[in-house]
C-alpha cells in the first residue's frame, strides 16, 4: 500500500469528544474501526461485498429504514451494501506520526500499519532501561514482554466471537476478506469467553 | 517482586495524566551536579538562544517516541503494582479476555490501529486503574474484583483507552522535555546529571524537530520517563478525566455497552475514587456522563447521521474465568 505522508510536525491540540457533526444523506463518512464490513443485506450473518478499514471513506445513502443500526452506504470502487451504525463516523480517525527524515509526519491508520510503526513490543529502551534499574523492574519489562505476546495473538476473528457471543455489535469483522459470510467465525462460538 | 504498591499510582479510574506544565526537579538530585552542565552555557545571551530551542519540544512525538516512553512508564506501573498476573491457575484465561474485550474497544477508538495490550496487576489492594502511552492500560486484581459485570469493566478501559487516545500523559512527557531543555540551557545541573554530554547537547537544540531517540540513549529515556511519572502521580486535571469519562461512554456505546453501567461503578465508588485535590468529584463524573448521554440520545431519530445509538445497548455478564479470580479479594470499591 501507497505511504501517505502529510508533512510536517503536530502541535499538541488535542479535541475532547464531540458529538457527531451533521452529515446528509449524500455525504462522505469515515470507517472507523478494523474489517468494518459492507453487507449485502442489514444483517451481521450476511455475506460480505468489501472489507474496509480505518479512516476509508464511504458515501452515507442513509439508514435502512426496516433496521435503522445499519446503513446504506457506497463503498470506495463503487460497491453498495450495508454498514453497522457505530462502524462509522463523520470524522476521521487521528492520523498516527511516524518519524521518518527526522521529522515527525502524520500518516493515516492503514499507512500507519503498513510502515510497520504500529507493530509495538516494549522497546529497546525500554527494555535496557529496566534492565539498568535492575531487581523488579528488569522482572516487570519481562511480564510486559509475555503480556504484549499474548496480547498480539488475540487477533479480529477472537473479538468477533466474543462480540457474538455477548450479544454487542458487529463492529470488529474477524475476516479481512470480503465474499464468504463476513461473520462466519463470528458464528462459532466459543471464542475467548 | 514486591506484592504491595509503594505509592498510590493513580486515582481509581483515573489513568496516568495530569494538566500540570511545571517540573519539579528532584531535589535528592541537586548535589549530583554535571560538569557537563556547566560547559552548556558560556554567556548569558547563549541561554536565552537555547532556551527559545526548547520550545522545538512542544509539538506531538513520533509513535517510535510514544512506544519508549510508553514501555518505561509501564515497567513502573507494573513494578508498582507487585507484577502481572500471568502464570497462575486460570489467570491466562483472564488475560485472554480482558484484551479480547480491551481490544474490541480500542478498536473503535481514534487510535485503532495502535498495538494494545491490557494486563492485571497483583495489587489486591486499590481499586485502580492505570495506563501509558503507546496503548498500555492496566487493572489492579482488587479493580477486577470489584466489577459485576462486563460493561463496567468495559468503562474501565474505556476510560483509559481515552486517555491515551487524548494523550494526556504525552502532554505532561512534552512538558518534561521542554523543562529539561530548559533546566540544560541555563546550565542547571541537576538536569543534566548522568547525561552524556552529546545527549545534552541534542535536548539543548531541541532534538531532531523535537523528536528524542530515547531508544538510542537509555539514560535519557529514564531521566523523562521518571519526570514523567513524578507529574502523573500528581494525578490527572479535572478537564481531562471529565474528558475520558465522556469518550469512555462514547467507546462503550459504539461497542454496545450500556455506559450507565459505568456510572453505577462510579457511585459504588468513593467520591469517583479520587485521591487528588485536581480530580473531580464523582457527582460531576456522573453528571458529566449523564449530560452527554442526553446529546447522544438527542441526536438519534433525526435526518443526519447520528454515530451512535442508545438502543440495544447491554451489560453482559462476567464470564467464569473472571468471576473464579474474584474470591478472596475484597469486592467493594472503595
């Protein structure tokens, strides 16, 4: 995938919360979370025509009246179908600063993932500095370490099954693949409860 | 490792930040001294050019920066907190859980594509929670005791996730730098003890744009990272707690949590459980979500796009493993 670069550097202004600004149906809305799947039906069993990923941006056709929680929407190359209401929003996710030629740029999430930043274990430093202080700390940066391998397994098709089974919404496909049900492991159950 | 925490890290709930912009210098560093230090500065009018360099530091660190930093305070956090509970009997069943559930939230935030990892501390005595930068967020055993249901735990993290989303404590990190920018700049000794002196000449410049490899010199990593924490245990301001509280509710909605779920833990808890004079009180969290539930739900029905839904929302229950590592610790949340 293309690196997107916007130079330059980021002062800290950082926004609290805020409610969703105005959008019609018409208007562009960003995808939010990762797998956010485009139905061919309103339903979470149904199959699944693309698979789009943060920051993605669709045109919002408005909310399937039978089912207002889902929504019609175009996808980017054109694909109609259906998305979960809280899988979208009308602004973007925030850009992620990535180094690169000493200096900080804001790249957007799925450049963020495809400049390899995003893969994180405690760091070098990090880790030499626990080391350094010695005793617990340098005890504590290995149970980190064991932490962050058991926290990279969980991978989306896991979340999926949970969401399933708890009854929350389909937000986190478990499939980066459009074509077969987009919740096929989201029916087995099982998963990490 | 230590089974007991030495300080009180954190607020209940309250994450790892705070508003404060001034540094306070360790004082038990004061009689260390650098030579170095001294060198830095030749001339008053010398001062003044590197001090205006500092300000170089106030911009938003690259996320290879945010993963140091971020790494270092955890090591804290954890060590504070007696270690993780990895290995015991069901206790990598939980860690399974609390991350498929953390995650599934983190998912959804602003930040969605950051490595998140969630884990439990041994401490069985305060109702905490903590997190650093660079997607670390951290329950105390006694916290994971306390809650009833899935919801509530799901406010917990949420509610942390915030804060690093907002990145609350890479506003007291940037402030950090700026201060020991300027503490080198006028030849203060304290801030550059232990400091190579290549190192301080690098800070005294304003790094790279602003940007630090702490990664490449550890001792500068920890000098920060320890700045860093004397300003978070100072706890976080009121703005930004009622910050992460109403992007908790927010996070919880999108997933399909019932966020009143989180204002009932926070009236079991002690005024909001907060220990500083800055936080606010937990009649204003409350109030505070509760004004923002009423927006959302203003918004719902109309011809606009409305981001989230009041409706279907829900509190599932805590599965076995969770609610097997509740007995023998005290569930109250105070």
């Amino acid at each position: 995938m293309r690196m997107r670069w916007k130079a330059g550097v980021v002062l800290l202004a950082l926004g609290a919360p805020a409610l969703a600004l105005a959008v019609s149906p018409g208007g562009s809305l960003y995808v939010k979370a990762k797998n956010t799947r485009v139905m061919k039906s309103p339903s979470p069993t149904a199959d699944a025509v693309v698979v789009l990923q943060p920051g993605q941006q669709v045109v919002w056709n408005g909310a399937e009246p039978s089912n207002k929680q889902w929504h019609k929407v175009t996808a980017p190359g054109g694909k109609q179908g259906f998305v979960f209401q809280t899988n979208l929003s009308t602004t973007p996710p925030r850009m992620e600063l990535v180094a690169k030629d000493g200096n900080a740029r804001q790249v957007d999430p799925a450049a963020f993932v495809a400049s390899g930043a995003a893969v994180k274990a405690l760091s070098p430093g990090a880790e030499q500095y626990s080391k350094e202080k010695g005793g617990d700390y340098a005890q504590s940066a290995e149970q980190l370490k064991q932490l962050e391998k058991l926290a990279r397994d969980i991978k989306p098709a896991a979340i999926a099954r949970h969401v399933t089974d708890a009854e929350l919404f389909p937000v986190v496909g478990g499939s980066e693949v459009a074509g077969a049900s987009g919740s096929s492991a989201a029916k087995k159950k099982g998963g990490a409860r | 490792m230590s089974r007991h925490l030495s300080v009180i890290v954190a607020a209940v709930l309250g994450g790892a930040s705070a508003g404060c912009a001034n540094i306070a210098l360790n004082s038990s560093a004061l009689s260390s001294g650098s030579a170095f230090a001294g060198r830095v500065m030749e001339n008053g009018a010398k001062a003044v050019h590197d001090a205006s360099k500092c300000n170089a530091f106030k911009v938003e660190p690259a996320v290879k920066e945010e993963y140091a930093l971020g790494g270092a305070v955890a090591v804290h956090w954890v060590q504070r907190g007696g270690g993780l509970r990895l290995k015991g009997s069901g206790e990598p069943e939980v860690n399974v859980y609390l991350n498929t559930v953390g995650k599934n939230l983190a998912a959804q935030s602003e930040r969605p594509t950051l490595e998140w990892t969630f884990g439990v501390l041994a401490d069985s005595k305060n109702f905490t929670a903590l997190s650093s930068p660079g997607g670390y967020v951290f329950v105390t055993h006694r916290l994971l005791a306390g809650v009833q249901n899935e919801a509530e735990l799901a406010g917990v993290l949420s509610h942390e996730i915030a804060h690093i989303v907002l990145k609350h404590a890479i506003h007291q990190y940037t402030s950090s730098k700026v201060s020991l920018c300027k503490a080198l700049a006028v030849g203060n000794a304290v801030g550059g003890a232990l400091l190579p002196p290549a190192v301080v000449s690098t800070v005294v410049s304003g790094g790279d744009h602003g940007t630090l490899d702490l990664d490449g010199n550890t001792s500068l990593l920890g000098k920060l990272a320890e700045k860093t924490i004397d300003l978070l245990d100072k706890g976080n301001s009121k703005d930004e707690e009622l910050e992460a509280d109403r992007m908790a509710a927010q996070l919880m909605m999108s997933a399909g949590y019932d966020p009143r779920a989180f204002v009932s833990l926070l009236k079991r808890t002690d005024e909001g459980g907060g220990v500083f004079a800055n936080h606010p009180k937990r009649d204003d969290r409350v109030e505070n979500i509760e004004d923002y539930l009423k927006q959302v739900r203003a918004t719902e029905g109309k011809q606009e796009f409305a981001g989230l839904t009041t409706q279907g929302l829900k509190s599932p229950p805590l599965p076995h493993e969770v609610t097997a590592q509740q007995g023998g610790v005290a569930r109250d949340t105070k």
